[in-house]
C-alpha cells in the first residue's frame, strides 16, 4: 500500500559499486514526446549508460512499458539486461516471453483506432499482446479512449487496464514492473547486490516496493502523488545527470 510522502523528497546519493540499477525509460530515462516513436535519446546517454554497466559489472536494467525490441531499437547499438511491456517480457539469463494476443484484440484495435481518429493527436500503440490508447496532444481524448478500454476489458479474458500519464493499456494482467525486478535480483549479476529504481509513472509504484522492501532505494522522478518513493528527482535532465556522477562513467564520451 503506498503512503502519501513529502513531496520534497531529498536528492538520491550517487550511484555506489554494489547497486543493482533499475531504469524506467520514458519520464525517467528520456523525455516524453508527443508519440512514443518520437522520443529522442540525448547525446552520450549510451555511453553513459555502457560506462555505468560496467562500474556496476552488469547489474543494469531497463525496465519499460515498451517491448524489449523497442528498448533495443532507441538504445542500438547498446543492448543492456530488460524487462518490457510493465514485466512481461525479460531478458537476462533466462528470456521470458509474453503470451500470444487473443483474437478479440485485433477487432479492439481497428474500433479504438476509429475513436483515436476522432481526436487528432490521439494514437493507438500496437504493442503486440497489448494496446497503448494515448492522448498526451489530444487531452479531450482522454475520456473517451477510458471508456472504451473500460467497456472493451471484458472482451479480453486474463487481461488488465494499466493506467498511465496520458495512456491506458489494455494489457495480460500476469506480471509488473515490481515482479520483474524481483525476478532480476534473485539472478546473476543482481544477486545480492542493493537494489535501487528510478521511474516516474504510476507503474513504476510496484517496482518501488520491492526495492523499499528489500532495503533498497526508491526514486520518484517528477511531482507525481502519492508515491511510496523515499529519493526524487524533479525530471530526466536531472536523473541523466545523477547516472553521470558515478566515477568512470564519462569514460568514452565524445569530448
């Protein structure tokens, strides 16, 4: 259950040589944009990120609402240990898979996308097993496309809203952020390590509460209330700069 905190929470200390990290993307690692195709990974992020890998031998991971390909595909070159679409999908040393999408969830589909057209700047965000309905440039949207995953849930046996900042996904209700991590910390190289995660939304709440559980440190990104996280950082610019103050992570940026 998560307590309402100060929202002036204070400043996380710099990352330390036995964390396990855990990354949320979009609000956390990158800004948002007005379509998810169109976030930008700011320069020598990646190498940011490989330098930080390797200070942490490994035990760095992405943990998104995107797929695993999707991380991929904005951080190419760079291939780091992930957990995608909130859990479903995880990559380390054993590769979980999520599971095929039911035939109803084509027909949702093709009958949100017609409401999304109603509302110019609306998207529906094919995410496999999974439906994204954002409004973040169409906020006159969000009403509608909430009713209709709402009316449309029955429809999909086993599934779950997930709601977000601007988003609602119709979604397989197995696994969370918080399960995947879990999961990440009882494999190598996460393994004993402390824990520690950074995520802006309100699914990133599960996550919070496995690290907080397990003694580990809990960062809020924005202003986003109530929150179980005990650190905050007010935006990405700022979490980029945090991830940069670990010794050795300037190693191989461009000069």
């Amino acid at each position: 259950m998560n307590a309402r905190r100060d929202p002036s929470r204070p400043r996380p200390p710099a990352p330390a040589d036995d964390w396990a990290l855990f990354l949320d993307v979009d609000g956390c690692l990158l800004d948002f944009a007005d379509a998810p195709g169109a976030v930008v990974v700011p320069r020598d992020l990646r190498a940011t990120l490989a330098a930080l890998a390797r200070r942490l031998q490994g035990a760095l991971a992405l943990v998104s609402g995107r797929s695993i390909d999707a991380i991929d595909a904005l951080f190419a070159p760079l291939q780091l240990p992930a957990a995608g679409l909130h859990g479903l999908e995880r990559r380390n040393t054993r590769l979980h898979l999520p599971p095929q999408a039911p035939p109803a969830l084509a027909a949702i589909h093709a009958e949100a996308t017609t409401i999304a057209q109603a509302y110019p700047g609306a998207l529906v965000e094919d995410k496999g097993v999974a439906l994204g309905l954002h409004w973040r440039t169409a906020p006159g949207a969000g009403d509608a496309l909430r009713r209709f995953a709402e009316a449309a849930l029955p429809r999909l046996p086993g599934y779950r809203l997930q709601h977000g900042d601007h988003v609602v996904e119709l979604r397989p209700a197995s696994g969370d952020k918080g399960s995947a991590i879990r999961a990440l910390l009882d494999e190598p190289p996460f393994r004993g390590r402390v824990p520690v995660f950074a995520g802006d939304d309100l699914t990133d709440e599960s996550g919070f509460a496995v690290v907080n559980a397990d003694g580990g440190l809990s960062v809020l990104v924005g202003g986003r209330e109530p929150s179980a996280a005990h650190y905050g950082l007010p935006d990405p610019g700022t979490v980029r700069d945090w991830l940069g103050a670990m010794p050795g992570t300037n190693e191989g940026r461009p000069q």
